[in-house]
C-alpha cells in the first residue's frame, strides 16, 4: 500500500513536469579525435594529443500559435572533454558554458523565419556547406578566418525567406560585435561596432551556388578605421557518387586597414565507395595587398567511414605552408588542440577521430 501510495504521489507531481517541458528536443554532436600535431617551431614542435571538436548539446522547442506560425526556440552549448585549445566551432575561440553556441529565440510561418539572438552569419554558413573538412585539421576556416569572417555574432536579428523552387536568403543584423573585430580592443567597442550580412543561396538537385556580402562598422569605433567587408561565393555539383565543391573570398579593408586586402579560394572533391567517403580540398590565401609574402596554401586529405547513420570513423592529413611572412594554421577553425604556427613555418597534422551525432 506503501508503494502504491509514492508511486501515486511521484506521477502527481511527474505528470505537469513532462507536460510543460514535452516539446522539447535534445540533441548534440562529440567529435574527438587522437592527433598528431606538428607547429614547425622549434619550441613547440610535434606532439600527440586528444582533441574535442566543436562538440555541443543543444535543447530546442516550438509551440504552436495557430494559423501556421509557431514560437521556435534552442539554447546550444559547447563542451570539451579536457583540450586546451577551442572547442566552440570557431577560430578566435570563446570559453565552453551554457549558451556559448546558437541561442535564439523566434518566429516561423509561412513568411519565413525570425531569430533574435546568437546565431550563424549567413556569410559563414557559405564556407560551411563547402569545407569537406569541418571541424578537423585542414578546416578551411584556417584560410579564410584570418581576420573574423566566420562569427556566430551574439546580439542578432536575422531573417530567412522561405524555400522557393530552391532559392532562399537570410539577412542579418548585429550590434556590440565585440572586441576582437577589427583588431582593435577598448572599453568602448562592444557598444559601438555593428555590422550585417547577407547570403543568397539556391539548392536543386545536384547543384549548389550561394552568394553573400558582410560588412563591420568599425568606423563607429574609431574614425580613423575604415569598414571592412567581405564577399564569398560558394558552389557544389553532385553527380553519381562524386562531388565537385568550389569557394572564392574577397575580404577589403581588414581589420579597418586601407587596403588591407586578401583573396582566398578553395576547390574540394569527394567520392563515396559503399560506407567510405574519400575526400581531398586545396585552398589557397593570397598575399595582403599591404605586406608582400603573407599567402599561404593549405591541402588536406582524408577519409570517413560512416559506422551507422549517427556514428563516424574519420582519418586526415592536412598541411598548411606559409610563405615568409605569414603563420596561418592548419588546426584551428573547430579543431579543438592548436599549438600555434610561427612565422613562416609550415604546420601538419594527422587526426584519428570518432564522431556521433545524437
């Protein structure tokens, strides 16, 4: 009777709990990885480690208001497992806590969708639906992040068309970029800097193609800073089991410099064989128009060997060779150990990981 009488009282109070939280979905990604990672510094040369990459959990949720809009919302955070470099999908890095990944809350129907928040750039997502090398060594954010172009910016409104006949577009403002855009830092810069983006894409069967354009205000900072921007294209073509994929950056002004300016490109190819998925991309950078031998060029490498719908073995080499006065990476960009690059040198790296998607 006992029994009966707590297995009573525990359902009472179990029963609203369930119901207030029962449109909530879990969901996350671990990715980890045992590395051998060489920095081409004498100081710091090669060393083997484990890596957690962009690993995340993320819990998100509609309701339904009627006459087909809902309420959409999703809190994100990245985690790591002991790394000592980044871990949160990025190059620049922001320390692993709740709500450290894209957080928002919004509206979607018919007309669309709006988030309020902390969310991708659509000028990032660009890079993203081409890098064959996400979130590994050889991750083309090494390349084309140099100076903050891939932001998940915090203080965000964005708005996204619907699907028609597979073109879509998002825009997006945001506010307090934070210090570390332009190069700059001050007490000030977190309320003064904002910038927006804009990305047009177009998915139809075996072809992709996107177009965006971001600009920074950093002006607003300091007058004696020019805007800078940025422009990407992207594109990708499917046939049978290949897959072709193409990036072009033209990024002005960097860090609020005139003429501070750099091209990068990149071509990617891939080829499935049952459940393994042989994949090579090359990108290079090229010079700053303001400092000769700052180009580099970054290959990579690899295989993935699909385990399950939901779990990955995955197998990569990737370098990066930096003319005389560059030290571009070859590990960071979502990679979660970095042991840094010196001026020059030419940083590799082989990764062993498992991935799984929940």
């Amino acid at each position: 009777m006992k029994k009966i009488l707590a297995m009573a009282i525990a359902s009472a109070f179990a029963a609203p709990a369930f119901a207030a939280t029962a449109n909530v979905d879990v969901g996350g990604y671990m990715n980890f990885s045992v590395d051998y990672l060489d920095s081409d510094n004498a100081a710091n040369g090669g060393n083997v480690g484990i890596s957690s990459n962009a690993s995340n959990i993320f819990f998100k949720g509609a309701e339904d208001l009627g006459g087909g809009l809902k309420a959409i919302w999703q809190v994100q955070t990245f985690f790591s497992a002991g790394g000592t470099g980044n871990n949160d999908g990025s190059l620049g890095g922001v320390a692993d806590g709740v709500g450290s990944g894209n957080t928002y809350v919004g509206l979607a129907g018919g007309f669309g969708t709006v988030l309020v928040g902390k969310n991708e750039s659509p000028v990032k997502m660009l890079s993203r639906k081409v890098d064959l090398f996400g979130n590994q060594i050889g991750d083309n954010r090494n390349l084309t992040n140099d100076t903050g172009w891939d932001l998940r910016p915090n203080n965000q409104i964005a708005y996204t068309t619907p699907n028609m006949s597979g073109f879509s577009g998002t825009v997006a403002y945001f506010s307090n970029l934070g210090p570390n855009e332009g190069g700059v830092a001050g007490p000030s810069i977190d309320a003064t800097v904002d910038g927006w983006a804009a990305a047009a894409n177009y998915a139809n069967g075996p072809l992709m193609l996107g177009l965006g354009y971001e600009t920074h205000n950093l002006s607003n900072f300091n007058a004696a800073l020019e805007d800078e921007r940025v422009w990407r294209l992207n594109g990708g073509y499917t046939f049978g089991n290949a897959k072709l994929v193409g990036f072009y950056q033209k990024a002005d002004d960097r860090d609020g410099v005139n003429g501070s300016d750099r091209t990068v490109w990149g071509l990617g190819g891939a080829y499935m064989m049952g459940n393994i998925n042989l994949k090579a991309q090359y990108y290079k950078a090229g010079d700053a128009n303001d400092v000769d031998n700052t180009g580099a060029d970054m290959w990579a490498l690899g295989a993935d060997y699909s385990l399950s719908k939901r779990t990955m073995l995955q197998l990569a080499y990737a370098e990066t060779d930096n003319d005389s006065g560059a030290s571009l990476s070859v590990f960071g960009g979502g990679h979660g150990d970095n042991p840094g690059t010196s001026v020059g040198g030419n940083p590799n790296g082989f990764s062993v990981g498992v991935v799984h998607t929940f």
